[in-house]
C-alpha cells in the first residue's frame, strides 16, 4: 500500500444546481488525485454536499417541498454532474447521513468537554446566502461583501467556541508549518486575520430546527458551517475508527476556493487544536472562476452548467480547458470564446493531428504495424525533461504548467515529423525510426495527460495498438522512453478531437 494522499474539495451547498465553479474545484481535486494514484499513492478523494442551514430551509419552503426532499433531489443533480464530468471520488458525503450526524456530535462534544464551548447571546448581521456574519466595517455599502445583497439583524441565544483563546497557538502553527495555506498570498491573508483579533464564535442556531441537533443542549442545532467543515474527519472514520482516522490525519489536503478562507484556515484549524486533535497539514486556497469579470451568482444570472459546455468540447475538452487556462490559485475569467480557441490550437490542431498524421502514415508506409522506437531518438531527451517537469508542477498543484509541459513534447514530435517528412521517404529503417518515435511520444503524452482527460487518453492508448488503460500503470517508470513494444497495429478512426468552427 502506498503513501496516504488525502485530497478534498469543499462540500457544495444545495441551495441551488451545480455550476462551473462548482466544476472547476472538483475536476481540479480530481486530476491531482488521477496523478497521485498514478504514481502510486493510496488515494482518498473527498467531495459532496453541504445540506443544512436556513438557506436550505427556505429554499425547500419556497418549492414547496421539505428540507430532506430538496436536499436529496440537488444532492443527485451533483452526483449525476461529478458522472457526467469523469469525476472519479472515492467517497462522496452528505451532511444529512446518519455517520455525519454522530461524527459531529462527537467531535464538538469533545471541544465542549474541553469547555471550549460555552453558552451566551449573539446579536449580529446576518448573510442568509453566506449563511455568515458580518461587522459593520466588513460590509460593502450595507450589504455582504460577497454576494453584495443586504444583511439582516439577529439576535438570538446560542453556543459559542471560544475562538479567541487560540490566536497565539494558531500564529505557532503557522510559523511552524509555513506550507499549511498555499499560496502565500493566501496564507498571509489567514495571518493578518488572526492577528487583526479574533472574537469568539456562534455555533449553534435555536430560530431553526434544519441541522445537526447540539447533544447537550436539544433545543440547539449546530450552525450549518460547524457541522460542514466536521465532513472532513467523519470521512474517515472519527471517533468510530482511530486506525481509519490516524491513517488520513492531519495528512490532508483541502482545496477551497478563497471566499472560504476563514472557515478553513482560522476556524477550522481552532477546532481541531480544541477537540484535541492536529490541524490539517494543506489548505490550498483557489480565486474565483469569473464569467464577464465576476463571480457567478444565481442573482446576477451568469451561472453557467457544465452539460452547456460538455456539448460543445465534450467531457474531455472542458476538463483540459479549465485544467490548462486557470492557473490554479489566481482568479479566472471565462468565455466561450477562449474555451473554443484553446480546445482547436492544443487538441484539434496538436493533439488530434500528430495522432491523425502518425496512424495515416504507418498506415503507408509500414502496413498499419507501427515500429518500435529508437534509443537515440532526439525526442528521448524531450520526453525525460517533459516528464520531470509534468510530475513537478502536478506535485505542487500546478496542472496548467504540467499540461503546458506535456504539449512541449506534442510540439517537438510535429516538428521532428516536419523535419524528416516521412511520407516522402521509401519504407525503411530511416522511416521507422521516425515513426516508432512519434508513436511512443503519443504514448508517453497519453499517461502525462491521462490525469486531465482520462476518456481521451484512453482512447489514444488503445488506437496505439495497447493494452488496458494508461492510468493503470505506474509512473515514473512508465514515461522511460522505449516503452512502446513496436510491433501492434494501429487504428485508424474519427479525429480524436474534431475541430469546432467558432460561431
């Protein structure tokens, strides 16, 4: 069994469908795990839904259905997205099942064990769609900073964690393990947070009954945000398995997008040091996927599907897409425009055609039966140095830079072809060479890329005459150059990628 690799993204709300934000967190987490699995790591990839809260109830109330009917309707809407997508996540959690419920009962139960938990009044401003707090100074002209809608003023008894006893051990653990909050930018955000002050916290809610119920205290459900962040450890066991739990934490790497770098990286981590357990070991912080320069919102009516998009590039052009135009951790701004543009020039143009000219001219020159490659191949070189560079940039979470340098090695092979013109040249040892190269280039971009487009690549693997599917081998061992046996019978079929007219 490999080396544990535990990946999450956050848990998505179910007030409303899935959308490309949704997306693009969820296909990141999950090429980086397609890696991770690849280079032999014991995966554990984490999604699912964020089910309770006020926001829930109303929503439920106003299509006239009750909360555990609209939240098991939007959660398979997610389900059958993550399907549709190639989603591959080993567990997929819902807040609103029974193993969550005890896990969370546990888990703050030991933090008010511990007294860290105590009774008292909070009267505030009050985001429904955040389902979140705000101070006067934080809001943008009266209304939430993030979905620039009014707040309302509540007041109520509630259950508090005694977040302002952990500043200091937070700015330690920070100080100790400068890699927790990537990238730094981001980082430096959760410290300056800390360090502005922090205020102890609303936990538990009595204006509604939608949530998880507070063990000590029934006339109490836990706010919906203390109950989401717990997913993270009941997927794994906590307080039922500690063989499970000790496996997977603190080991952890969560993916968030930065509206929700407070939860993550200032609570989150509190609780955990107050229920007695590590803080998780990453958290890396995303931007915001634009659309016409802002974020989507239901209310500004810019939210786009996935399915709308899958249409037009398919599964694995949107994958590549998102995964190759948004460096991940800065904001990104999305048109279809660019998502056309970049789908012709790498896949229709690059891609498509290197495997489209390679299989038509083995299929001239050599009968069909492709050669094996030489050893000194200048493509040998490239193909090494593209490697590292790919394995690097998917370690450090960086798939726009490992797709970047897998289509330098897709780049060098159309040139060698170009240089040498094997359709003009007789049949000959000259002209396997040269093919047997190109071939075990597509074989090699194949496994480099299989992370981001699994059905594509699988595809090109078995058109390449090979067995199985690429993500089943192990790398590095299977980018060494010379893995292509030679010898197997190439396949001749549609463009892999079919070039779209721009409307």
């Amino acid at each position: 069994m490999g080396r544990p690799f535990y990946l999450t993204t956050p848990i998505y709300y179910v007030n409303d469908a899935p959308h490309i934000g949704h997306a693009y967190t969820t296909v990141v987490g999950d090429a980086i795990c397609r890696w991770q699995r690849m280079a032999g790591r014991d995966v554990l990839f984490l999604t699912g839904t964020d089910e309770h809260g006020l926001k829930v109830a109303q929503v439920a109330e106003a299509n006239g259905v009750n909360p555990q009917e609209w939240t098991d309707r939007t959660s398979a809407r997610f389900v059958a997205a993550w399907r549709q997508l190639d989603i591959a996540e080993d567990d997929f959690i819902r807040t609103t099942e029974p193993r969550h419920y005890a896990a969370v009962q546990r888990f703050l139960g030991a933090i008010y064990d511990r007294g860290d938990i105590e009774l008292g009044t909070y009267e505030g401003l009050y985001c429904v769609p955040c389902e979140d707090y705000y101070t006067e100074a934080q809001l943008v002209d009266g209304n939430c900073p993030v979905h620039l809608k009014p707040v309302t003023a509540m007041k109520e008894e509630n259950y508090f964690f005694k977040l302002s006893r952990y500043g200091d051990r937070l700015l330690e653990w920070y100080e100790a393990h400068p890699d927790a909050v990537r990238p730094g930018t981001k980082r430096n955000e959760a410290l300056a947070f800390i360090r502005s002050g922090l205020e102890d916290i609303s936990i538990t809610r009595t204006s509604l009954r939608w949530g998880v119920p507070v063990p000590w205290d029934p006339g109490h459900v836990f706010y919906v945000w203390y109950d989401a962040l717990v997913n993270y450890v009941t997927a794994i066991g906590y307080g039922e398995d500690p063989d499970r739990f000790q496996r997977w934490w603190p080991a952890v790497h969560h993916v968030i997008g930065k509206e929700i770098l407070r939860f993550h990286c200032v609570w989150w981590p509190a609780m955990c040091m107050a229920a007695g357990i590590d803080p998780p070991a990453s958290v890396f912080v995303h931007g915001w996927l634009l659309v016409g320069g802002e974020k989507m919102s239901k209310t500004r009516l810019n939210q786009i599907a996935p399915a709308d998009l899958i249409a037009d590039v398919g599964v694995d052009g949107y994958r590549y897409h998102f995964l190759r135009d948004v460096p991940f951790g800065a904001d990104g701004d999305f048109s279809h425009e660019g998502m056309v543009a970049r789908y012709n020039a790498d896949l229709a143009n690059n891609l498509g055609n290197l495997l489209s000219r390679v299989t038509a001219v083995v299929a001239r020159k050599c009968e069909g039966v492709a050669p094996a490659p030489p050893a000194d191949s200048p493509l040998a070189a490239v193909a090494a140095q593209v490697s590292a560079d790919a394995a690097g940039a998917w370690e450090r979470f960086a798939p726009h830079e490992a797709l970047e340098a897998t289509w330098r090695l897709i780049h060098a092979a159309n040139a060698h072809l170009e240089d040498n013109e094997p359709w003009k040249a007789e049949p000959g040892p000259a002209v396997d060479a040269v093919l047997g190269a190109a071939v075990e280039t597509l074989r090699i971009v194949a496994l480099l890329a299989a992370p981001a487009m699994p059905g594509a690549c699988g595809q090109l693997w078995r058109r390449l005459g090979l067995g199985g599917r690429p993500d089943e081998l192990r790398l590095p061992e299977a980018t060494a150059w010379g893995g292509y046996p030679g010898g197997l019978v190439l396949e001749r079929g549609t463009p892999l990628f079919p070039r779209i007219q721009p409307d």
